[in-house]
C-alpha cells in the first residue's frame, strides 16, 4: 500500500445542480459523495473502497452549502462546511453542543473542508457532531429520484458505516428544531490528544422547569456499534428534581448500561469507568446550563 | 576572542528564513528530470523469514518496468555500517550493513526487491507481480528473550542475538550498600519512539554527463557517499550527493535511506530515479529510539547523600546493528545521571530482534537512561522524605567531579544555577492543591546531561572554507547538512560578526559531498561546536590578513584596529577608517590569498575497553533543566499540562532565535513521549504507523514553553557556545511524569511508558496494573 497513490480510477464529476446530483447518483454505478472528503479520500488512499467507480462532488451546488432559518428550526445542507457550522451565530445561540462538539473535533484544516452531512453518511460510532444532533431533535433529510424522505436523527444509524440512506439517495440536510425556552447542554468529549478520534463523548440537552427536569435526551459516541442515543434512561428523569446524586445515580446507570469494546483507543473498562465521569458532569452542566442551581 | 559581539547572540533573520516562510524552499520531493523513472521497494510481508527465492520475471515483463533488482544484481550487497568517520574503529562498533535482504529476513520491514518504472503507480504494481517464496519462521521480539540461550537468531550471519556488552564501574558497589539508610529499586520501560519529520525520506539520482552517479538527497550524513561507491564498485569521486535541505532529521536521516537504492536504479537504468517514501513507508521502516528495559537500584544516606546505585539495562537493536553500540555507549554512560555518585556499575546489553532496526534518535540514547534515573530519584525524595529538589542539589555534579568513567567534564556546569533559576520560576506562586474544577495539581523538575560532540575515539573533524568577495561580500563553503535547525546560517553569522559584516554580506553554499568541504555529520549536536570552530578559525586567519592590510595602509599597528560596519576603524578615533571593500581591493591587487580552508578537530583518544571503560568518551556536555506543572483529573486519569518551563546552558547563544528554537522544539518533541507518543508494535508489525493513530502533539496540546536561557560561557564551541540541540529534549519526560506523581501522590505505574490515563487512573485507585 502507498498512501501517496489513490489506488482505484474512477470517473470524478461536480455538477451545478441538486437535478444533476440525482439524476447521477440514479444512473452511475458505485457512486460515492464527496463533500469535505476527509474520510473519504483517506479510504481511498487505503484501498478500502476498491468498487468505488464515480466520485460525485457536491460543492458545486451553491444550495448544499447553505444554513438556513426556517419558520420552527434551521436546516444545515448536506455541504456545509463545519467551520461554516461552528462559527454560526445561530449555532452558537440555539445548538451550542453542536457547536461545542464540531470545535472538539480533529483540526482547523480538516474542519475548514469537513461537513455534518458527511459526520452523518460515514456512520462511525464515534462521530462527534452527531449525538447533540439527536439530543436536540433533529431529523436527517434525504433525496432521490424517487422523491424526498426525512428520518430522525436517532433512527438514521444501523451499524458500523452503515444508515439508511438507500442506494441513489442524496442526504440533503439535517434539519434542527428550535429549542425549547430553559433548555441547557452539554458536550463531552474525552481524546488522548486535541485532535483525537474520540475515546468516548456524551452530549446532554434538558429542558428545566424550575427545578425539575421537563425532559432530557442523552446521546454518547465510541460505545457502541453506533451512536448510542440513550432513550429510556433519558425520559426516565421527566419529571424528575435535579441534584447531585440524581446525576450521579443516572451517570452509574448510564454506565452499567453501555457495553462497550475496547481498540486501539482505549480499553473497554475504562469507557465504562469513565461514562460515569462524563455522564455526571454533563448532566451537571446541561442542568447549569439550562439556568438550574444545585 | 572578540569582546564587543554585535550580532552574535542576536536574532537576526537567518539566511532561508523569507523562503522557508513563504513556502519557496525546494525539498528533496520537488525536483524532476526528463526521462525521470519512479522507484520502489519491495518489503518483507513478514517480520521474521527465510527468503526461499524470488522470481521477478512478471515484474520485469510488464511494460514499462526499466528494472528489478534483488540482492543478486547488488555489487558488494554487504559492507559494515559507516557513519562519516575519518577513522575505522572495528570490531564491536561497526555492524553489517546490507543493502538488499538474502537469507534470513530480520524484520517486516526489510528491502527485499528494487523496481523503477515509467510512473509510481506502475511502480507499485510491479512490487506487487514479484512473487516472493517466504518460509515463516518463530521470530523473536523482545530483547529480554532474545539474549537468552536458546532464542530464535535473528540474523543468517550470526550465533546469537548479542548486538554488545560494556559496563562502566566505579567505587565498590558491593560494599556501598551497607552504607546506605534508604534504597528504591525500580524496573522502566521506554518505549521506541518516532521522529515525526514533516518530510519524509526521499530524493532523486542520476548519472551525469561525466559518468557521476549524482544525487540529490536530503541525508544527516553526506559522508554515505563513501559506503555507496564501495557496494557500487566505483571510486570515491564517481558518486556525489548535491543534497537539499531537509524538513527534519531528528537523527532519522542519519543512517542511510534512499540514496543506495536510487543510486541502483539509476545505474541499472541510465536514468534520472526518483523515490520518495509514504508516510507508512517511513514509520514502518526507518530506525526507532531505541526501547531499554532498565534496572535501577539507588540507595542513600538518611540526610539525602547519594551512596550507591547500580543499573542494567537491556536495549532492543531491532533487526540490524546500525548505531546500536554508539547509543549503548550514551546511554551507558550517561546512566547515573548527572549526580556525583561513589559507588556506581551500570552494565548494558543489546541485542537483535524482528522489530524495526533502532539507530540514532535526538537524545541518542540519553533520554532513556534520563527518564529512569529521574524517576528513581523523585521516588528516593519520597522515601527520605525530603524535597526532590533539594535531594537533587545535594548530590548533583559541579565544575571538577568526575563521571563515573572517570572523565572530568571540561566545559562549565550550570546544574546549581539551573536548578535554582527553575525552581523559582515554577514556583513563583504557591502551588495550588486544586483547581477550581477540582483537579489536583502537581509540579516537578528534572535535569539532564547529554554530550554534544561525538565520541573522541571517532576522532571527529570538520573543516569550512571562506571566500571574500571583491565587492567585500563573503562566500562561505560548507558541506554542512541543514535540517531546518539553522545548521549553516549560525557560521555565517560567526563570519559576518568577525568581519564587521552584515550577516546578508555572507551568503552559505552547502552540503555537496564534492564541491563543499566536508563538516562532518549533522548529529550528535556537533555542527556549531566542531564546523562553528572550524568557521572561527578559517574567519580569524582572513580577519587577521584585513587587519594586517588596513594596518600598512591607515598606518596604525592592526592591534588598534577593529572591524565593524564594513569599514576598518582606528579604534580610539573612528573617524580614521577606511571601507572593508577597499582593504580587500588592495589585498587582490598585491596578490593575496582571499580563500582560505581550515579544519577543526575534536579532542581524539584511544577506543575504551568495553568491559571496563574508564577514559573520555565525549568532548563535553550540556545540562538542561525543565519544569512541568500539570493538572490531573482524579476521576478519569487525563492530565492536561500547565507550564512547561525549558532551561539550558547554553554556554553562548549564537543565534537567539535558532537556539530557543532548539529549547522549545526539544521540549516539544519529547512532551507527550513517555505518555501519548505509542507505536503499538505487535510481533514485530507497526500497528500505529501515520500520524491518526500515532499522536504527537500540537500547538494545542503543550502549553507555550517558557525557555530559560542561561550563557555561562563554558563551552567548548566558539564564544563558550555548547550544543543544544539533543540536550533540549533531555529531562522533560520525566518532569513530566514526576509532575503527574506529584498530583496524585503514588509512582504507581508510572515507570513504564507508555504511561496513559488508563494508567493514571490505576494509580489514583491504588491499583497495581503489573499484579
């Protein structure tokens, strides 16, 4: 393997139009997305997509790089780059894990070409952008020939690499709703250094009244085979007063629950360990966040 | 030696830095010819085998393939490693060097087959149609099996694994003990460590219009040129490398990398071969830092008197001998540390295994023995209960005590002033026991000595010429590799401040094996202190020819003259002056010499007895101190450093910015080396080998270093300069990790790297991961 050479030869074409995305994504064989290409040209360079035929360049649809105000939300095109993300002013006022997450992830330069649309196609369970995503509500919005579909970010992942997204289908944008008033968060990211892939990150978004919690969503990445949304231990504290040994008691649930593997990373005993950690802190945070005192 | 310094010592602009920063310097990748082949190796799929035979011929069938070359088709395919000295040294030192694999494989990354082709891509290819018959064999990948009775034998050449043996004895070892309250004992581990250069190995060859194998190759070594023309069969003046400057060595591009390999292809072609390694290439196949397992047993006196300390170590050579026994040396003589100590016996061994070959790694075998020897100390204070800086002042070295070889280093000894001066810096407000997060914060120091030099018994020259231009400009000629340290710019400005010049009036050509003279390695931290001084003393003879001319004319004696300006000056009136243009204009007239040479050499002795060596080993040393301040996270192990704090003697700074360069840039490298830093061998495969799974730092992850800078003037080098470069990554890892220790209040698990946050945690929990 030589890493300076792109092993397959493929065709490579960027057209102009979302039209002419699709109408190539429903007629080439073997297609693959490029939309930052900082996964992608790194599995090309080692060989891990050798049926790869057509690489179809979306940046040159000027609408897939937008961020976009809509009556109940924004909408975030599939192109957009995070850096466009991160340094958003409604990012930074609605959906601060999100941005928290984008800035936790790798370096300027990839994040300077990387885009959430891409965060969400590579499906790694790892993915930083993905668990605020979920935790806010999101949903994931796809595009075909066939017509358009919108799935919840939450149900949007299967395995390893694998979504729904179906053959011929173009994710177009994730869309997020707008918050809720009193609604705090929390991103945390554990890496060995700042450019890491994540050891193991839990984002946390809850909604207060007074001095309960109205409802909480809680998502964490490196896991599970996918990103984990934490469903049932998030709605079990609907309802719920807020204090330190509920945090720590939903931060041990949280941990007796995952079932983790240990890689190259870190072992499978100490993500479990240390989910206690992270889980506490972020639901401590979310709740500080959010206007709560404990 | 001058007295009034105008520009040494000042941060004037190097002469590359505009192209360097404005992305013009051209590296060994950006050049190409007409007619240019690409060239590749073919590797071993497996770290230990026994090459059963090789059939090239669909290699060499495939249109556009110029060539396939294996170990046959090599004219002398073996010969002994050379590092550029001038004296053959023999036995024990110099190891087989062979250039393609026969017999046994040693290590999956061993070159088996050459192939150049009309592009890379078919070069690739043609590697994958050679079809290779291995036999598998056991293989043997820790040293500590591999010097056992018994073990796999690495190599097809030897009887066993032993790479060498040596010891360094002094006082009564035996008979200490009893004189000693207190005693640790420890076992470390350090693990091999890459360079991370930007630049990976590369370059380009061609046979010129006169029948010269000519390359164009960034090396630490020019003086390879010699080995090549031997396995080539030519003379010494048939092969010349035209070298480029390199985006880093590190010590990395010292042993030979792609220069015998180009060098074949091109004369089995006849035409220009270029080959550039990728970045898995490089990580999976250049040398490493080599891993010790160390022994260390310490004991003092209940008042913190250091009485005994005895230490084995045992180093992992990897697949060929390369520097293996120059390393032992440092490291073995380096191994008590810089601590006047009674009674001392360090024995050493090294040995082969089907790892990647380990060589040359800035601290060259220093960094090793420093983590270990800081770490026992911090664990001795612990023990006596006394503060680990003031164990430290109590026995460190001063000016007249000998090493334990008996050596007694000449230069200056700064380790009191350092010690002090760091100490007040890290501790210029009280330590906080907490953050207000609520992470435990924790301070430490350690200190280092490493030679610069090389070792005497090499008897190590270089030598520099001058040219003086008649417009009064300067041409200096130097075959000085430049790795991105400022190498060449420091002589310049050693130049220019002789001659009253501007340091742009001085203009460097360099590191041609045949059209500059020779300097010798850029290794060993040698390059200011030998070609510095050779420079000092070619600028002294012309300075002295100036004066002597300016005097006739002006008709003042020259020892009331001065240069400065470009203009000689009476120095007591400058208004008598006349231009320094003008005094060389009349020295070309009369027919004086306005090019000069000059060599330098190094103090020589004799080769040690390496069962017992007592004698110099190094012209002198220098001593570094860092302080580190860390936060660590109880609940999860993760440390986050707050201060990093580098000090050195640097006995004269010549280039301010080149020289907190090297001290922050040292500090850098070995940051993040005994805890993130992992290579992940398995069975002798590089599991971590590109930069996603192998982590260095970035400008995020240190926090800025604070260098401290101290110029007593004690060196060797020219104005009492020492060397800097290896020292500065010296005695940072373990302040490091004697930092973490002090946080969590346990050495648990911090001995052997590397030590993570898993680790840590361990530690925190009481949890011995060994049991």
């Amino acid at each position: 393997m030589n890493t300076k050479i792109l092993e397959n030869e493929f065709e490579y074409s960027k057209p102009g139009s979302l039209e002419e995305v699709l109408e190539t994504l429903a007629t080439k064989q073997n297609v693959r997305i490029f939309a930052g290409g900082t996964d992608l040209i790194v599995k090309l360079k080692l060989g891990a997509l050798p049926d790869m035929e057509h690489m179809l360049d979306i940046n040159g649809v000027e609408e897939l790089g937008k961020i976009e105000t809509r009556a109940d939300g924004l909408e975030i095109f599939a192109g957009a780059k995070l850096w466009s993300i991160e340094s958003d002013r409604r990012v930074e006022e609605n959906y601060p894990a999100l941005r928290e997450a984008i800035q936790a992830m790798a370096s300027i330069s990839v994040r300077n070409m990387a885009t959430l649309g891409g965060n969400f196609c590579n499906a790694s369970p790892v993915a930083d952008a993905v668990g605020p995503v979920m935790c806010y509500g999101g949903k994931v919005r796809m595009q075909s020939k066939r017509g358009a579909r919108e799935v919840n970010a939450v149900d949007f992942f299967l395995a390893p690499g694998v979504s729904v997204l179906e053959k011929g289908e173009l994710l177009t944008s994730v869309y997020l709703p707008a918050p809720k008033a009193h609604t705090g968060h929390a991103f945390v990211k554990m890496g060995r250094v700042k450019s890491d892939i994540a050891k193991i990150s839990i984002t946390a978004v809850l909604e207060r009244e007074g001095d309960r919690i109205a409802s909480c969503r809680l998502a964490m990445g490196s896991v599970a085979a996918r990103p984990l949304f934490l469903k049932a231990i998030g709605e079990g504290l609907a309802g719920k007063a807020m204090t330190e040994a509920l945090a720590q008691e939903t931060a041990q649930n949280i941990s007796d629950f995952i079932k983790p593997i240990g890689d190259n990373r870190t072992t499978a005993e100490y993500r479990t360990d240390v989910a206690k950690v992270i889980a506490r802190d972020a639901l401590v945070s979310a709740w500080k966040n959010s206007g709560g005192t404990l | 030696m001058k007295k009034n310094l105008q520009l040494v010592g000042t941060a004037v602009p190097r002469h590359d830095a505009w192209a360097k920063a404005k992305g013009e310097q051209l590296y060994s990748d950006d050049f190409t010819m007409p007619q240019m082949l690409y060239g590749k190796v073919l590797r071993s799929k497996y770290p230990a085998a026994i090459l059963r035979g090789i059939d090239i011929s669909k290699a060499k069938a495939l249109p556009g393939v110029r060539a396939v070359l294996t170990a046959a088709d090599v004219p002398k395919n073996e010969d002994i490693t050379k590092f550029g000295q001038m004296r053959d040294v023999g036995g024990g030192f110099e190891g087989l060097y062979k250039v393609l694999a026969n017999g046994k494989v040693r290590s999956k990354s061993e070159a088996i087959a050459l192939v150049a082709a009309d592009t890379e891509e078919l070069a690739e290819y043609a590697c994958t149609l050679i079809e290779v018959d291995y036999e598998v064999t056991e293989g043997v990948f820790d040293p500590r099996e591999s010097i056992k009775e018994g073990a796999y034998v690495v190599s097809s050449e030897d009887k066993d694994n032993i790479v060498m043996r040596t010891k360094v004895e002094d006082g009564d070892i035996n008979a200490a003990w009893a004189l000693c309250d207190v005693v640790v004992e420890g076992d470390y581990f350090t693990t091999p460590h890459e360079h991370a250069y930007i630049e990976t190995e590369g370059g380009m060859a061609w046979i010129d219009e006169n029948e010269v194998v000519t390359l164009r190759v960034g090396t630490q070594v020019l003086e390879h040129y010699r080995t090549m023309a031997k396995i080539l069969g030519l003379p010494h003046t048939k092969v010349r490398n035209m070298s480029v400057p390199m985006g880093g060595g590190f010590g990395g591009k010292e042993d030979m990398t792609v220069e015998m390999y180009l060098a074949l292809l091109t004369l089995a072609t006849r035409r220009p071969v270029k080959m550039v390694w990728s970045r898995e290439e490089s990580m999976d196949t250049h040398a490493k830092r080599h891993p010790e397992y160390l022994h260390y047993k310490t004991g003092a006196t209940k008042d913190g008197k250091i009485m005994a300390q005895e230490v084995s170590i045992v180093m992992d050579s990897g697949s060929y001998t390369y520097l293996t026994p120059w390393v032992q040396m440092y490291s073995t003589q380096a191994a008590a540390g810089p601590y006047q100590i009674p009674n001392v016996r360090v024995q050493s061994v090294s040995a082969f295994t089907n790892n990647t070959f380990s060589s040359a790694n800035r601290g060259f075998g220093g960094t090793q023995v420093n983590f270990a020897y800081e770490r026992q100390i911090e664990e001795l204070a612990a023990k006596l209960n006394m503060s680990p800086l003031e164990l430290r002042r109590r026995n460190i070295v001063h000016n007249g005590d000998p090493l334990p070889t008996g050596f007694i280093p000449q230069g200056h000894i700064a380790l009191e002033e350092l010690l002090a001066k760091v100490d007040k810096e890290l501790n210029r407000t009280p330590k906080p026991e907490r953050l207000p997060d609520g992470r435990k914060v924790g301070r430490a120091i350690a200190i280092g000595h490493m030679v610069y030099g090389r070792l005497t018994f090499l008897h190590d020259s270089s030598r520099v010429s001058l040219r003086v231009e008649l417009d009064g400009s300067v041409t200096l000629r130097a075959g000085v590799p430049d790795l991105g340290g400022g190498q060449a710019s420091v002589l310049c400005q050693i130049i220019a401040e002789e001659l009253g010049l501007k340091i742009t009036d001085v203009h460097p050509y360099i590191m041609d094996t045949h059209l500059t003279p020779l300097c010798g390695t850029t290794t060993a931290t040698r390059q200011l202190y030998m070609s510095g001084n050779a420079t000092y003393k070619c600028v002294s003879i012309m300075k002295e020819r100036v004066l002597e001319k300016a005097s006739s004319i002006l008709g003042y004696p020259p020892d009331m003259l001065e240069l400065a300006n470009r203009k000689v000056y009476l120095i007591n009136n400058p208004l008598v002056n006349i231009p320094f243009e003008t005094v060389i204009g009349h020295i070309s007239n009369d027919g004086g010499e306005l090019e000069l040479i000059a060599q330098f050499n190094a103090p020589f002795t004799e080769v040690p007895d390496l069962a017992d060596i007592k004698s110099r080993l190094n012209p002198d040393l220098t001593y570094t101190c860092h302080g580190v301040e860390v936060a660590v996270d109880e609940e999860t192990g993760q440390f986050e450093m707050l201060r990093l704090i580098a000090a050195c003697d640097a006995g004269k700074m010549i280039n301010k910015n080149s020289c907190e360069g090297q001290i922050e840039g040292g500090a850098v490298y070995d940051a993040l080396w005994a805890t993130h830093e992992d290579l992940q061998w398995r069975n002798g495969i590089t599991k971590a080998n590109n930069f996603s799974t192998y982590l260095i730092p970035t400008s995020v992850d240190v926090p800025d270093v604070e260098t401290i800078i101290l110029e007593s003037g004690g060196g060797l080098g020219p104005y009492g300069a020492k060397g800097v470069g290896e020292p500065s990554d010296n005695s940072i890892a373990p302040a490091l990790v004697n930092a973490i220790r002090d946080a969590i209040g346990t050495g648990l698990n911090l001995n052997k790297m590397p030590v993570t946050a898993e680790k840590i945690l361990a530690a925190v929990k009481g949890i011995d991961i060994e049991k």
